[in-house]
C-alpha cells in the first residue's frame, strides 16, 4: 500500500456484511477488509451491519474484498444502490431476523422438557436418551452458529461469549451422552454417571433468546435513514420551454431544469424560485416551527413540504449535493464513525476463557501424576466439573439481567431505551446539548400576550372570524387561543400576502397583520405600544396588530412557549455537574431571550444541521461524553453522532427512529432521571459481575480438587451445576433488586 495516495484515485464506498455475530466479529472484518492491498482505511459499523471503505480501484476491487472475507467465514453483499438493491439487503436482513426467531422459539420448545426430566425424571427409564434425543437438535442445530463464531474467534486468536458457550455447552453435551451411553464405567469405579443435558440446552436457549432481542434492536437503526430517504418524493413536474408540464422521476431531474410544486407537495431538489409564492415548511431541516413565506429568488431546499401556494423553481442542487441528501449521508457517517464497542463480558471471556482451558488441563494433568490408580477417572471427572463450574450463566446474566431490569424501570418512568450501549454509556455523560424548538419549547407557535385596547365580546368574535378565514401560519394560534368565540358573516375578504389581512364587517373595515400594514393604512401605534411591541419582540414574540379603519383595537404576540419544567431540568442537570448547551435555527436574540429564560450560559444560534453534528464531535474532542437531545429531522445527524442520543417523544419519527433513548413525556426532567438510572444499573451490573467472579474464584479450586488431600472431598459434576444454578439465581436476585431503588 502506498503512503501517499491521491484522494481522486481513491473510493469510498460502504457495504452490507453478512454472518457478523458479535462486535469481536466487526473488529475481524475490519482487520481482514484493511489487510488487502489498495485499502486506505474500514470502518465497520456492528449496529448497522456495513462497513465503509476507502479503496483504490486500480488495486482493489469489491469481489476482491468480498473473496477475501469469504474466506474468513464472513461475506460482502455488493448491491446496487437503487430500489431493488436496497430491497434485497432489506430482504435478508428480514430472512435473518425471521430465522433467528425460529430458532430461539424452538430451542425454548425442546429445552423446557429437557429441564423437567433433568430435574424431575432422573430415574425415569429411558429419561437420559429421551434428554439427548431432545437436545441434540439444540446443540447441533440451531445453536451451532455459537460453535461455528466460537472456531472463527479461535482461528484469529480471540475468544469471546460464543467460546464460552461453544466450550461449556459442547464439553457438557459430549460428557452427558458417554454418560448415557456408557454409564457403567463409572458405576465399575463406584460413582454415579451423572447427565448435564439441560445445563448445555438453558445456555443456548438463554443466549439465543438475548441474540433475537440485539437484532431487532440493531434493525431499527435502519428505518430512521429509509425514512430520511423517504422524504424524497419519486416523480416530479416539470416544466418544459413550450410550456408543456410532464411527469419525471426525481433521477431524471438535472440541474437549470424548471419544476412546479403544487399545493401539499414535498420539494424534489434544492432550487431557487423563479415564479409564484408560497408557504413552506422547512421544520425538517431547522427544526423552527414557524413556516418560511417563499417569492421569487429565495431557495428552497429538498424534502420540505409546501404548503398552500403553488410556485415554480429551478434545480440548483440534485442527487447527493441536496441539503437532504448531506443530512441522509452525515447520520450514516456518524453511525459508522463509532468504534464498534466490545462489551465487557466479551472482554472478560477473552481472558478468562483461556485460563479455565488451561486450569481444566491442569487439573487432569495434577490427577494423572499424584492420583494413583484412580488418578485419570478422577482427574478426568475434576477437569469435566471445572468446565461445568465455569459455565457462563452467571457471567452470561450478569449484564442482560440488570439491563433488562433498567430498561423497564426506564419505560415505567415514561423513558424508553433501545440498547444496553446507551444505558451503560449515560451515567458518564458530561455534556447535554439541547435542542430548542420542541425540546426546550413547545414546538409550535402559540399566543403568550394579548392586550386589549377595546374590551368589547363582538371584537374577539371579530377577530376569530378574519383568522379562521386566514391561511397565515400564526392564524391558527390565534383561532386556538379564541376557540370558544362565535363566527361572523364576512362580507369581504383580502389577504395581502407579507402582510396580513382586510375584511369589511357590517359596513367596517378591519385589519389583521403586521405594523407595516397599518402604516400602510394611516394608523400608526403611539409609543406606548411601539414600546410594548418592542419588549415583546425582545422576548422572541411575533407581533400582530388588530385594527379597524380608524384605531388600534388590540395586539397579540405569539411565540413558541417555554416547556413548564425546561428551566427546572436544566438546572438539576447543572446541579449533576453536566454541562448544558442550546442549539437553534433561531436569530442571536431569540436564542438568547430563550437561553436566559431557562438559565443556560452557553448558546449557538443560526444553527443548520451540519452545525449541530459538528457542534457536538468539537465537544467529543474535548475528550467529553456528550449526550444530544432532539426532536427534528434537522437533528437526526447530531443524534447520530452523539455518544448518548435522545428524542422526544412528540418530535418526528426519524429523530425517534435514531435516538437510543426517547422522552414518551417530552418532558427535560426525565433526563437527569435517565441518568441516575443509568449509574444505578452499572453498579448493579459490577456488582453481578463481581458475584459471578467469586463464584468461579472459589468454585474452580474446589472443582479441580483442591479440598481433596485435606479431607477428602472431590465435587460432583452434579453438585457444580447445582452451584452454577445457585450462581445464577444470585445474579438475578441482585438485578431484581434495582427495581425498588428510587
């Protein structure tokens, strides 16, 4: 590989991966990928299942790549990335996830028998060849694919859960059924030829059952970027030199070409208008909740929605350079970006399985020397109860059982979380970067003053009338806000757009709009009102005056107003030490107003998407662990890229979809709770793993006879799994505990 290469002679292309099992799966492909010549850098991303690469194609090529994985017990899906591309890896993901449960739900099937006769039909005649004939589909079926990764781990000196598995639930099978079949080799040396089929079928059951329960939360992942995809519509209107307006598919449009928009349709591609107004909601891409009022030379951008009017523009930006297609490739780039993070337990069996090996070893080696003629019987019971001892039950509960219980204490609470990464990960959390529009505030604009220069019942129902006929945006807060008002005849009506609205009323004139339109029809507010509009607008208010021909009868601000608890939120997370930041699409002194309402000191506003992805990997290079909080499109990136990703329950489904975490409530106070719920269950969780290791700590000895030149005492195999159980039941209790913290 050469060190110094021309970025235009390289591509970056990212692939599916097939048969990864676990994230010491993801580190493999990873080495394998970036051992082939022409390969600059991989980056495997475990939760997705892709792997990005960056090659040079005069080297290296994808069946070259996909060869060399192959080889390794892995395999590259090269797919075009067009519909039916993404439908056939959309297709297999399905088939895996399908077989997957398959399997889990017969393994349970054939292991709750094997359970019953191994605890209660011992002396049944026939009951051992009965429990292997049921356990052997377990093992050598469906939980093969444990004995398959184990032999990958082995093969590239590694070892992880599957080797504990593979080991412990092979070595128990194997011994249980030379038990079965010969069982008076152990009679003939007076001992009893004990059977361990159901320790082996519970821990593949068990293992499997937490597989299932991974993959669909991994599937998830997915969705939020077809759904960001799906924001693009398929065909657009075009208009041609002649006038004529034809049907194109969005992959046709080219840039300088001349699309309509009608009322209620989504933009295609980033333009500029030429012709026509409109409203548009561009919610997706800053997430302020007010729509944006679009004439003749304003931009437009991908994926926003129009609204009411219909107008015509000219394409500017298509295919990946459009704002939306940036947003769709900075969330799965901040989704690969992150290291595929080994869980403890598998770093714990990396170590520990080769040291119960070699300990298992040992002791028959031990046996074989100073056990005198019994010594290889002996030696060999001793090796096959450390293995059993070591069994990962305990080890494999430690961490699923708390989080399971963590995970429902969250969504009592009203806090749902998708994985156990980010349960883990929060009570680390430094930083907390909020959102404002929904997050800090309510989302949508709503009436926070009115005031009344002419207290009169028919005004109101005045008022109420003009703005149920306005298509104005704020209109409808002002309509919510006067709900309970009666309806007036209108004898005409006019909507100067930019500026408001005229009607005539029992022979009067009346205008609903901005200042600009009451100069504009000789009445100008005096100073008093001047000033109270101006407070008004230093506390982000939009202002609407209310008027007949000759005076001022009230004004309204609208804002989007502050969550109750938000200010309260804040201030319990500063209280935890935790830095809080506000992002906003919003002015410099709206973002202001907003940040000293809530007591936050450190604000960006004029925030677009890219801005707030960036914002939060500048505070990962600080070395923090930095948790963003969201519910729009336009965050979905910074959600991605966030060590901690949290939306609110109320926002959109792509934020939801790419969050980890999400506040049903779309209340802030249930963050710091999230949080201490989090430390909470990771001290549960050292304190499982911390049984679990004393368990084996004192178990092992013991099993390998250590006891035995004292007083005589060798462990029976049945007695070690007895143990093992009894480990396990500890691990549960313990998780169970969590419950009943506050």
């Amino acid at each position: 590989m050469p060190s110094q290469v021309s970025k235009t002679s390289t591509i970056r292309q990212t692939f599916p991966v097939l048969e990864m099992s676990c994230a010491a799966c993801a580190a493999s492909v990873e080495s394998v990928i970036q051992s082939q010549n022409g390969v600059l850098s991989a980056q495997v991303n475990y939760a997705t299942a892709t792997v990005n690469v960056e090659y040079q194609p005069q080297v290296a090529s994808p069946e070259v790549l996909k060869k060399a994985l192959q080889s390794a017990g892995y395999d590259l899906l090269l797919v075009e990335k067009n519909e039916q591309g993404e439908s056939q890896l959309q297709q297999i993901q399905q088939n895996k996830l399908k077989k997957l449960q398959n399997r889990t739900f017969w393994a349970i099937v054939l292991a709750l028998p094997v359970v019953g006769l191994g605890m209660f039909g011992m002396d049944l005649p026939y009951g051992n060849y009965i429990m292997w004939v049921l356990s052997t589909p377990i093992i050598g079926g469906l939980g093969k694919d444990f004995f398959v990764n184990a032999w990958k781990q082995a093969r590239h000196r590694t070892a992880n859960m599957d080797t504990l598995v593979a080991l412990s639930t092979g070595v128990a099978y194997l011994f249980s059924v030379f038990n079965t079949l010969f069982p008076h080799f152990w009679h003939a040396r007076g001992l009893h030829a004990h059977v361990y089929f159901e320790a082996a079928v519970v821990v593949i059951a068990f293992i499997l059952l937490g597989k299932l329960l991974e993959e669909r939360a991994k599937s998830s992942t997915s969705t939020a970027l077809k759904k960001l995809i799906g924001l693009q519509p398929k065909t657009v209107n075009q208009v041609l030199d002649n006038e004529q307006i034809i049907e194109i598919s969005i992959e046709q449009i080219k840039i300088g070409d001349v699309l309509l928009v009608k009322p209620g349709e989504k933009i295609a591609v980033d333009g500029v208008v030429l012709q026509g107004e409109s409203f548009v909601d561009e919610s997706m891409l800053t997430g302020e909740s007010m729509p944006i009022h679009k004439t003749a030379d304003n931009q437009v951008f991908a994926g926003t929605i129009n609204q009411k009017g219909s107008f015509r523009f000219r394409a500017e930006k298509v295919g990946g350079d459009t704002m939306l297609a940036q947003i769709i490739r900075m969330v799965q780039e901040a989704q690969g970006s992150k290291a595929p993070v080994q869980k403890l337990v598998d770093k714990i069996a990396g170590v520990f399985v080769p040291i119960v090996v070699a300990i298992a070893v040992f002791t028959l080696l031990i046996w074989l020397f100073v056990g005198g003629e019994n010594g290889f019987n002996q030696g060999l019971l001793a090796m096959i109860t450390v293995l059993v001892i070591a069994c990962p039950c305990a080890l494999g509960l430690a961490t699923p059982t708390a989080i399971i219980v963590g995970v429902g204490k969250g969504a009592e609470k009203g806090i749902l979380i998708k994985d156990a990464e980010s349960l883990e990960l929060s009570q680390k959390i430094q930083a907390v970067v909020l959102d404002k529009t929904g997050t800090l505030t309510e989302g949508k604009p709503s009436v926070s003053n009115i005031f009344w220069l002419k207290g009169e019942k028919y005004l109101v129902d005045i008022l109420y009338s003009l703005e149920k006929q306005s298509e104005h945006p704020l209109a409808e807060a002002i309509v919510n806000h006067l709900k309970n008002s009666q309806l007036i005849g209108i004898q005409s009506f006019n909507s100067t757009t930019g500026k408001g609205i005229q009607a005539k009323i029992d022979n009067e004139i009346y205008w609903v709009g901005n200042q600009r339109l009451l100069i504009e029809n000789q009445i100008t507010p005096d100073i008093v009102l001047q000033a109270k509009a101006q407070e008004w607008h230093q506390q982000a208010q939009t202002v609407v005056w209310f008027a007949n021909s000759y005076q001022i009868l009230a004004m309204i601000g609208i804002a989007d107003a502050l969550k109750p608890h938000s200010a309260k939120a804040v201030n319990e997370l500063q209280k935890m030490g935790i830095e809080v930041y506000m992002l906003t699409g919003d002015n410099q002194a709206t973002a202001q107003t907003i940040a000293q309402k809530v007591g936050i000191s450190h604000f960006v506003a004029e925030s677009l998407p890219t801005d707030k992805a960036e914002f939060v990997q500048k505070l990962q290079n600080q070395g923090k662990i930095v948790a963003m909080v969201g519910d729009g499109i336009n965050d979905s990136a910074a959600l991605a890229q966030a060590n901690v990703s949290i939306a609110m329950g109320k926002g959109s489904d792509i934020a939801i979809d790419v969050a980890k975490m999400t506040i049903i409530s779309a209340d802030l106070q249930k963050i710091p709770q999230a949080i201490r719920l989090s430390k909470q269950t990771v001290a549960t969780i050292r304190q499982n793993l911390f049984w679990a290791f004393i368990y084996n700590l004192i178990g092992i000895p013991i099993a390998a006879g250590i006891l035995y030149p004292f007083n005589g005492f060798l462990l029976n195999p049945m007695l070690a799994g007895a143990a093992m159980a009894m480990s396990s039941v500890s691990v549960v209790s313990n998780s169970l505990r969590l419950k009943w913290q506050k």
